[in-house]
C-alpha cells in the first residue's frame, strides 16, 4: 500500500473557521487543514455570501490527515473540545447557520464514529444541556478565500483578540482545562 492510501478527510464546523484551524494545524498525522464552506446549495460561494446567509452554507475546517499516524476518533475528541456542543445556533460570539456546528463525515465509518462520540459525551455529564452537534453526510467543500487560511498565523494579534472577545477562550478553559493562546 502506498503512502497516499492511508490519507483521510475529516471535516468538522465550529463557529468561526479562523478558531478551527490552530487546534488541528501542527499536530502529528495532520497534512492540511483548510478553511472554507460547505453543506450549501451553491456552487464556490464566497465569504459574503456565506455570512450573509441564504447559502445553505457553514463555515468548517477540511483536515487531511493519516490515519496510521492519528486516528479520525482522536480527531473528534479533539473537535468537541473547541466547541460549545449545547449550541445548535451558532459558536459563541457568532450566530447563524452559517456558524453552526456539525461533523461531516465521509464515510460510514467516521458517522459511526461521531455518533458513538457524542453519545458518550452527552452521556457523561460534562455539560448540563444535550450535545445537539449535527451529524451530517459530507457534500462539495469550497475552499475559502486565502486571507482566511491560517489566520491565526497572518494575523495573530487579532485571532487572540477574537478568542476572547467571542468567549471561546473563557470556554474551553472552563470545560476542558488550560488554554495556551500561544501554541
């Protein structure tokens, strides 16, 4: 078996892509993590569009990653610690469908896989609200336009900013521990 066979899709919405990236960026196994849009009706939508509403479309992250080297079921672990998985509207500071958040899976496997995830998370009373984070096939996703890849690289100063003027930082420290704005 080639190298190439081992690569996966795994692509998961969480508010914001910008907040989605870091988190996955520099981890072992992980090849590319993009920004863009997906789940819509149209075709190569742009970020006005999508913000505007009307797309159908959400913001998410595609990560390409190797599955010998990290597995899709650590990838969700480390997707339900960036989110509010109680909020079904949108992700902190950022409302809407075009901010909702969801797993989008590839195959039967992965759906097997978020299921299983989430049901243990609602399960283990972490959180006093139910775990709504839909769980959906995957459809075409758009990559989003270049100044919203690695944002947190091009523009540090504004992505700490941002963590925690939205409230995500204060969040993730709450449910899951320490968070380090600078790795």
């Amino acid at each position: 078996m080639e190298a190439d066979d081992w690569l996966q899709l795994a692509t998961f919405a969480g508010g914001c892509f910008w907040c989605m990236v870091k988190p996955f960026d520099e981890i072992p196994g992980i090849k590319k993590v993009v920004s863009g849009y997906t789940g819509g009706t149209i075709e190569n939508p742009t970020y006005e569009q999508v913000c505007s509403g009307g797309t159908g479309h959400t913001e998410a992250v595609q990560i390409t990653f190797d599955s010998t080297i990290i597995s899709y079921s650590k990838l969700i672990e480390l997707y339900w610690m960036q989110i509010d998985p109680t909020d079904a509207e949108g992700q902190f500071y950022d409302r809407g469908d075009s901010y909702r958040p969801a797993i989008f899976y590839h195959n039967e496997e992965q759906r097997a896989l978020a299921e299983e995830s989430k049901e243990k998370l609602d399960e283990s009373g972490k959180f006093s609200k139910p775990i709504v984070v839909a769980i959906e096939p995957a459809k075409p996703f758009y990559e989003a336009e270049e100044d919203h890849q690695h944002f947190y690289r091009k523009n540090p100063e504004r992505y700490t900013a941002y963590q925690h003027g939205s409230g995500r930082a204060q969040f993730i420290e709450r449910y899951w521990g320490e968070h380090d704005e600078s790795k």
